[in-house]
C-alpha cells in the first residue's frame, strides 16, 4: 500500500499588483497508509433521523471558491455547489468538533472510521437555518459522523458511541471478521489516516462528500499522491528527510465581496498555536501512555515473578521425589543382587545334595556287599 498524502496549509500570499488574486500554498508530503470499513446501513433511528443531503464531490489539488446569497463566500480546495460556511475553530476543551476524526460504533459493527462534519441540505432547500454538525436533544448531545466506507454514508451518533481517532491505537481489521468487512474498513482506514495529514478546514474541504458518494476517486488521488511521494523520496538525497512539492492554486476573489472576512482564513501565527497545542496534547498523551504501559509491565512482572517462585517449589518437589525414587530403585537393584547370589548358593547345595545322596547310595551298597561277605564266611 502507498503512504497517504499530507496537506497543510501554511498561508495565504497576495502576489504584488494582483490586488484581486490569493494564492494558497500546500506541502504535500508523504504518510503511512490507513485501514479501511464497512458500515450496514445509512439509516438513522426515527427519534434521531435528520435529513441529509450531500454536496458535490471536491477533487484533491484543484481550486475553486463558491458563494451564496447569505453566507460570505469562502476559498475551497475542490470544486464543491455547497454553500461556504466558515469553520469555527475547536475550543480548548471541546472534544468532538467540526472535521474531528474519530471511530464510531454502530450496533455490532466495528468502530469505523468518520469524520464529523455540518448536516447538509442542499442549496435550494427552504430551511434556511446553518447547517449543524451537533443536536442537543434533551440531556444527549448528537453528531453528524460521515462514515468512510465504499459509499459515503451519514449517521448521528451520540458522544458514548465515538472516540477521537488515534493512529497508534485504530488498526484495520486482521482477522474474525469477513473478508469483505475487512477489505471496506482497510479502505477506511486509509481514508481516515490521510485525512488525519491535514489541517481541519482543508480536511472539510478535501474529504466531505456527498451522501452515496464512492470513494474510488479519493482513493485514487490517495495513492497518486503517496506514488509521487515514493519517487520524491527515492530521488532525495538525504532518505530522512521527504522532498517537498510546492503546489500553488490561484483562488480568484473579489476583495470586496469577502464581508465579513473568513475566519477559516487563518494567520501563521493561528495555524502555529494550533500545531503547538495539538502538538503538546499529543505528547503529554504518549507520555501517559508510556506511563500507563510501564505500570502494566510492572503488573505482569510481579505476576511472572510470582508463577516463577511457585515453579520452583515445584521443581523442588518433584526433584524430592525423584531423588527418593532414585533411593527405591537402588534398593530394588540390591535386593536383586542379594536374590541372585542366594540363588547361586541354593544350586550350589543343591549340587552338593546330589552328591552327597550319591555317596551315600555307594556306601550303602559297599555295606552290603560287607555284610554279605561276613555272612558267607569269606
């Protein structure tokens, strides 16, 4: 499998007497694959069912800005007829938000990989309410999760059924699964893996499809990018460090239509804080994860260490009792020997027996020969 393409933004430049022209600047660099899932079925619970629409699948790379009537128009990373909306930046402690990667659980599926993004209605619907990606109804709080599977599928789930996607925990499936659940979360999986390579509103804008989309094409550019990143890094001189492919995309405003301004549109400055957040969130995660695995390695030891000691008690036992069963068997084989050489002493009297009955056989014939000379007078 490829690696999945890495998309940050790091800025916006205006190009000196082009008043009217952004240019955003993407590095594209290479990432490990992702695992992909399936998921049965797109329909909500009848007291959670809110109706959801799609927008136009964005292509990876291309550059396109939309507009509506009454919301200001946005920069996008792909040709989308969604309305713009501007991204609201995750809160400090807000855990589940707008383009959040994360596992959900539905019925006796497996978690699967999704994205939470706004609900979507379409454009000429007569709702004109915001498009939400969160429902509070009563004392549980709902999010729209878009599953990554071979159709696009939206689903709201509550805060109990999800968890924030975490590359060195959410694996593909290996086993006790069938081979075409296996093979969808596989896709997932990598969906979700190079999404998790993005900034969050380039994340919206690259990897938010419309409901019943396939996937194929995501994956195509998926694997296209982590190719020509395989070729980069095979032609680097130094194999630690990844080539870096500037791609430029001229996204045409009007400077004046742009009120109020964007807030996705973010300063280096922003997007750096975030980074360094995110950054230290993650290692002060890992931190409690080394903790967390050193005290069960501590765990286990004391349990070895405990079937260690009562292995050699009995071991000692046993050699106990083979010692005394060395002892009987040599008392055995001396008990032999001594019945041997009986033996050998019973035959040799019984030798002498015969030979004794013998002598007295003889004597007793000489005696009568005695006794009948005596009586015949010589």
């Amino acid at each position: 499998m490829g690696r999945a393409p890495k998309m940050e933004t790091v800025g916006l430049i205006k190009r000196p007497g082009m008043a009217q022209q952004q240019y955003l600047i993407f590095f594209c660099t290479g990432s490990d694959q992702g695992e992909a899932s399936p998921m049965a079925s797109t329909q909500l619970p009848t007291e959670q069912r809110t109706e959801v629409a799609a927008s136009q699948p964005q292509m990876i790379g291309s550059a396109s800005s939309s507009s509506a009537a009454d919301e200001p128009s946005q920069p996008e990373m792909r040709k989308s007829k969604r309305v713009s909306i501007k991204v609201r930046d995750p809160e400090e402690d807000e855990r589940y938000y707008e383009g959040c990667l994360v596992m959900g659980r539905v019925k006796t599926w497996p978690s699967w990989p999704g994205m939470i993004r706004r609900e979507y209605k379409g454009p000429h619907h007569n709702d004109q309410k915001r498009p939400q990606y969160l429902s509070k109804r009563g004392n549980y709080s709902y999010y729209c999760v878009q599953f990554f599977d071979d159709i696009t599928e939206y689903k709201w789930l509550v805060a109990s059924d999800l968890r924030v996607y975490d590359p060195a925990r959410d694996k593909p499936l290996s086993k006790d699964r069938e081979q075409d659940v296996i093979r969808r979360h596989a896709k997932g999986m990598k969906i979700i893996n190079a999404a998790s390579k993005h900034a969050v509103e380039d994340r919206l804008a690259k990897f938010a499809l419309p409901l019943n989309t396939s996937t194929d094409n995501l994956l195509k550019e998926i694997d296209e990018c982590n190719s020509q990143n395989a070729r980069d890094e095979s032609s680097s001189p130094s194999p630690r460090v990844g080539p870096i492919r500037l791609r430029i995309h001229s996204v045409v405003h009007d400077v004046n239509e742009l009120s109020p301004p964007v807030k996705s549109v973010q300063s280096n400055a922003d997007i750096l804080a975030r980074l360094k957040r995110r950054m230290s969130d993650s290692l002060q995660k890992k931190d409690q994860e080394k903790e967390d695995a050193i005290e069960g390695l501590k765990s286990v030891n004391s349990k070895l260490t405990a079937e260690l000691e009562k292995s050699k008690a009995t071991v000692h036992d046993l050699t106990q009792q083979l010692h005394s069963k060395d002892d009987v068997t040599a008392r055995n084989a001396n008990l032999e020997k001594k019945l041997k050489e009986k033996d050998n002493e019973i035959l040799k009297l019984r030798a002498n027996l015969k030979k004794m009955e013998k002598e007295k056989l003889d004597l007793e014939k000489f005696r009568s020969e005695v006794e009948g000379m005596i009586d015949g007078g010589f």
